[in-house]
C-alpha cells in the first residue's frame, strides 16, 4: 500500500484549513495511507470549525505509518511542542513548523517510507528567519535530497481530477525567480535541453500525447534574428538535440501565439523560457486550479499554486481546488512509478 504526505506548511495560514476541509468532503481512499506532518492543536482549531470530527491518528513515530492501514495519520515534530501558531499572523513560529516538518518529510521521503510529497504553502521569510535558509520548498527539497537546485524544473499546470481530457495549460520554466535583465544569460542549452526531458517525462507519466512546445525568448522568436539572436545560437539547437534523443517537441514559437493553442489544447505543455512568460497566461485562465510539482526529485512533489493567504485563513472563503489537484495529481504520479 502507497502512503503519501501532506507537510502542513506554515500553520498560521491555509494549511491545516485546507487539509481539513479537503478530508471532510473526500473521505479517505480504501487503498492509500495519509502522513500529515505538522503541529496536532491548528489542524484540530480547524477540525473543529469545519464541523469535522477529527479524522487522524496521532504517531509517536513517523515510520509506524508503515505498520497501519489505510487512513489519516499525524506526526508533530517534537521541536514544536508549546509553540502557538496565531491563526491569520506571520510569526517566525510558523516557518519553523514548517521548515521542521520538511525535514522529516525529507528523510521519510529518503527512506522509502513515504512515496510522495505535498507541500502547503509556508512563508519564505519565516522560513528564513526561523533558520532554513532556503528561497522555499523548491530549493529546500533539491539540496535535501542530493539533487541540487540546477537540476530540478518548476512546472505548473491546471489540473481538473474530475475531467482530465479538458484542455489545460502546463507550464515549465527554464529560470524562476532572477531579475529579468539575468534571464538571458541563464537560458543556456544545456538548460533547455534538461527541462524538455523532465517535460517530457512529466506530460508522459500523465498520459498525455503531442509535442512539448517551446518558447522563444526574444518578441516574435527573434524574428529570424532581427529582435536578438538567442533564438538561433541557444534555444534551437537544444530542440534539436532533443529530437535526436526521440523527444517530441516543437518551437521556438512566439510566447505571444503559442500560449492560444496550448490552451486549446494543441500542445500537451509549454517550456517557457522565464517567470512571468509562463506564469501570467496560466494564472490567468488556471488561478484557483493550479498546481505546482517540481520535476527532476527522486519523488513526486506537488503544491497548491498560492501562498500562506494570511488574510482569509479561518474564514472559509479560501478555495480548496487548487489542494484537490496537487492531492490527486500527486496520487496520479506516484501510482505511474510504483
């Protein structure tokens, strides 16, 4: 039997809220174990506001989720003990619970006892100040796990687990988060060629057919090199090592046209070259949908695509779909590598 886990993030925010509500409406599959990793008191707070009666077993040890059947279970690290996580607050404590339940995520993960990964969402800066100094669970997982942050792609996408067939962007980014005027001395070959694999790989594990499209990063793909030349010396020939190594895909195109037939559906996925390439379409037609997994871990890894929500934790007027879909996506890939 496959056991996932579902780290709590930063408790004074959507986290516990949207873990409870999604096992109120759901329930539990007959044919899976759930490791929540978190403080015990927020996640019981929301139970209770929800109107659910509480739902999990509380472990003295992460790795007695082996030994139990199908069902909810939880593990408070033990470095959380007395804390208090103020609904709605930004407070240091929120990144340590955080950042603690990722470790142990992390070696559960290393070990085997676990197969997959869902991350709520925490904040950066707490993160930090409580002594992770990590930009964020990306970066957090990569060096944890031995991959390093050069070798693992942010990818999002809209996902609905009740009509899979329905045409949805998918989105992998060559660069995240640098300034724009860095972007183009990232975009390299090599690193264009090492996220169409794990594309690729990604868009096939979910059963999905058709060629990888790929951005150009020049205004009209360079324009056959009149608006820059990173087109022809850079972004071409990767697509064409990719082809030799029997990856389907297509492009250099135009950001400003691809984007309209990839959300028709023509294109299983997009590799755009930087942030707000990518991002600003996908959020725009997949806001409350949209799920974050990180390609190139030893492990699948999703995420709800939003931050802490501070400002509505506790008021119910968050949507939990974007959960949903990290929480079935995640189900779909561990099964695809099991």
């Amino acid at each position: 039997m496959r056991t996932i886990c579902i780290t709590l993030g930063d408790p004074c925010g959507l986290g516990p809220e949207l873990v409870a509500r999604h096992f109120k409406e759901t329930g539990v599959r007959e044919d899976e174990r759930v490791l929540l990793i978190g403080p015990e008191a927020p996640l019981l707070r929301e139970d209770e506001r929800c109107g659910v009666v509480p739902f999990h077993e509380r472990l003295e040890r992460p790795d007695d989720v082996v030994t139990r059947d199908a069902g909810v279970y939880l593990y408070e690290p033990p470095q959380l003990a007395g804390l208090e996580f103020p609904l709605g607050e930004q407070r240091v404590e929120g990144g340590k619970a955080a950042g603690e339940s990722m470790e142990v995520a992390v070696a559960l993960l290393r070990s085997g006892t676990v197969q997959g990964l869902l991350t709520c969402p925490l904040n950066k800066a707490m993160l930090q100040l409580a002594g992770f100094d990590f930009p964020g669970h990306t970066e957090f997982l990569a060096e944890r796990l031995g991959v390093g942050a050069d070798k693992v792609c942010m990818h999002l996408c809209g996902h609905d687990p009740e009509n899979l067939s329905a045409p949805k962007l998918r989105v992998s980014l060559v660069t995240t988060h640098p300034a724009l005027r860095d972007v183009p001395g990232l975009v390299t070959r090599e690193r264009i060629l090492h996220c169409l694999r794990l594309t690729d790989a990604f868009v096939r594990a979910m059963g999905f057919a058709g060629p990888v499209a790929v951005c150009g990063l020049n205004p009209h793909a360079g324009e056959s090199g009149r608006i820059g030349d990173e087109e022809a010396l850079t972004v071409e020939p990767a697509i064409e090592e990719a082809r030799r190594e029997g990856l389907d895909v297509a492009g250099p195109i135009p950001a400003d046209t691809l984007f309209h037939f990839a959300a028709k559906g023509d294109y299983p996925a997009v590799l755009a070259m930087y942030h707000d390439q990518g991002l600003g379409p996908l959020k725009l037609l997949h806001f409350s949908e949209a799920v974050n997994v990180t390609l190139g871990l030893p492990c699948p890894r999703t995420s709800p695509d939003h931050g802490t929500g501070y400002d509505i934790a506790g008021t119910g007027k968050a949507s939990i779909k974007s959960f949903q879909a990290a929480y079935d996506m995640l189900r779909r890939l561990v099964a695809a590598g099991s």
